[in-house]
C-alpha cells in the first residue's frame, strides 16, 4: 500500500466540541458543522464521535451530506445550510433533513413534497445581514416571505439564521450584523413563529451577546480559528509518508524541475511520494518542510504531480524507514494547517479539506 496516508482523530475533534460545551451556557444548543466530509476528517465518522462529546444537531452543505449521515444511521437534527434547486429540496424532505430557504418557491415546493410524501418538513429561514450571498435582504421580501410561510402548513419553520463575515477581524460591522438580526427577528416574532435563533459560528460563538438559542462551532471543531484557546486545541489531522529515495547530490546539482534549488554543498535529498496530485499545494516549492526524526527539513526544488523533495543533509541517518510527518506533531515539532496556509497564501480549511482522495483516510479514536 501506499505510505501516504492521513491520519484522523475523532478524539482530538471530540476534545475540542467538549471544550466548547464546558465555555457554551447549557441552554444553547451547539449543532457542529460538518460539512464537505467533516471539513476532510470523515464526515460519519466525526458525527458518530460528536454525538458522544455534547453535540444537539449537525449543519452540512448539501442534500447528499445530509443523506449520507441518515444512511449510517445518524437521527439527531441536520441542517443543510447552502441554496438547493427543486430536487434537492425535495431529497432534504423525504431523507428529513431541514433545509435553509429564503424564497416563496423554495417553501413552495417543501410544501408540495411534504404534501406528496404524508411527511412533515423542516426549514430554517436564512436571512442574509450583510454576507451578500443568500438568504432574506429586504424587510419588506422577510414580510412577504413570512406570509406565504403561512400558507404551507406542512412547512415548520424550525430554526432562523444568518451568517457573521467578520466576526473575527471587524466587532463593528458584527454589531451592525446582529441588529440587523434582530429586527429580522422582531418582525418573525410578531407573525407567531418561533424558530430556534442561530448567528455564531466557531469565531463568534464564545461572545455571550451572539449565541442566541444555537452555535455553530465549525473550524475550531478541527484545532483552529479560537485564539483565546491557543494551545488547548487539538488538530485532527496528521499526514504521513515514507520516503521512496534518499540521494548524496554535489555542490552546483539542481532539483527539480525549472532546477529552482541549487545546492550550495554535498546534499542528501529525499524523495517523498506526495505532490499537488494529491493535494499537496505546489505553493509550498521550496518554502514548507517535513519532519523526520523529530526535526524539520526543508522542501528544495518545485512540488511534483506525484512527489516532493526534502533537504536531509543535516539530519543523519535517516532511513527509508522512518516516517515522514507532512502536517502534525513529531517528537517536540510540529507542522500545523495554519504554518501551511501562511506559506500558500490560503486559509487552514483550504488546507485541510484539500487532500485528494487518492490519500487514504485512516480514522483513529
């Protein structure tokens, strides 16, 4: 098999979702985000775990998300948080997952599948504060939208939402958000509904004045994006391999293609089978590094399709044995998400889901 393997833990995930339960009042729900397969840590599995660890419910992206947790027999409450086109409304219906709306049609259609199926719906109404993505704007299209809630009787409407954009870089604007979510609140109120109110997501969701009646701790499920919790944190993913060539090059050789490394001396290059084919962001050409043991060697030359290159010249005597960590902690080192999304000019989610699937997943309590 392929030394190339990603290592999950639905442990350290679990750490963190009960480090958030101890910091979150008992009487806010927390629904743990875990979409596009658990943010690349195994969405059934990761859900499976944090059901144990205090979470009440779920959000995921899409309805196929949705239906491959009820599959593995998940039953608690699941919110599918992105737009949907009329089949995937009805598919969130008949597998009786809630779906975000922020349209009459949408309701429309919900109305017409739960009518067709004998089967109640369940929707959360997005209302949209400033993201500009989707979601309820105006206040005269939030009245209109309420009235013809009203009309679909077969429709709950179990929850309301928004969605912060700068909760972690711009407290002003945040504020502006969340007034402008509870004047939305206001009006659903006075039409008689009471859904459960959700704003915060992992950025946001310590600050008191914006867990409302749910949170929805996402990044930081996975060991980031908590400042104030640095270090108490753990990181769900470890990416190893094993080297396939270790090499004595002279002083004046050249690695890899367009030769941008140079080596200034006797060197010794291992060759790692990993690359950008495999999600490995050719970004990182000679900027990242590895760790065997227990030490840090640098990248050289470009990231390959199917292979990398790293400078051992000063760590002796290692073998192609040893394991080689790409992300994750070795002895007292450690490669984090974050230290990559730096030198790729991306976010730690980038890096994190990025991994194709030709990486294989091993999940460990």
């Amino acid at each position: 098999m392929r030394p190339t393997i990603m290592k999950v833990s639905t442990e350290a995930i679990a750490h963190n979702a009960r480090l958030f339960r101890a910091r979150i009042p008992s009487h806010v729900r927390m629904m743990c985000v875990i979409k596009a397969d658990a943010y690349g840590h195994d969405a059934v599995q990761t859900a499976k775990k944090l059901l144990s660890a205090g979470a009440d419910a779920f959000a995921v992206a899409i309805v196929e998300e949705a239906e491959a947790l009820r599959s593995a027999g998940i039953e608690c409450p699941i919110l599918i948080l992105g737009g949907a086109g009329e089949e995937s409304l009805r598919q969130a219906v008949r597998c009786g997952a809630s779906q975000a709306v922020y349209t009459p049609k949408m309701l429309d259609i919900m109305q017409d599948e739960a009518a067709r199926c004998g089967k109640p719906a369940k929707a959360h109404l997005k209302l949209d504060t400033g993201m500009s993505r989707i979601g309820v704007r105006e206040e005269d299209d939030l009245r209109a939208m309420l009235a013809f809630w009203r009309r679909c009787p077969d429709v709950q409407m179990e929850g309301v939402f928004t969605h912060f954009c700068v909760a972690d870089t711009d407290p002003e604007f945040t504020m502006v958000q969340k007034e402008r979510f509870d004047a939305g609140l206001k009006l659903i109120h006075e039409a008689g509904f009471k859904p459960i109110a959700h704003a915060a997501a992992t950025s946001a969701m310590l600050n008191p004045a914006l867990q409302y009646d749910m949170v929805r701790p996402g990044i930081g499920l996975y060991g980031t994006g908590v400042p104030e919790m640095a270090g108490e944190l753990r990181y769900g993913q470890t990416l190893v391999t094993r080297p396939i060539r270790i090499q004595r090059i002279q002083a004046g050789d050249t690695v890899g293609y367009g030769r941008t490394f140079t080596a200034k001396r006797e060197s010794y290059i291992m060759t790692l089978p990993i690359g950008y084919g495999d999600g490995y962001p050719r970004i990182l050409s000679n900027q990242a590094s590895v760790l065997v043991c227990g030490q840090r060697a640098p990248l050289v030359g470009r990231v390959c399709m199917d292979m990398i290159m790293a400078d051992i010249t000063d760590i002796p005597g290692v073998t192609l044995e040893d394991e080689v960590v790409l992300m994750g902690r070795q002895g007292k080192e450690v490669i984090t998400p974050d230290e990559l999304a730096d030198y790729a000019q991306t976010i730690p989610y980038e890096i994190m889901l990025g991994f194709a699937a030709r990486v294989t997943r091993v999940v460990e309590d």
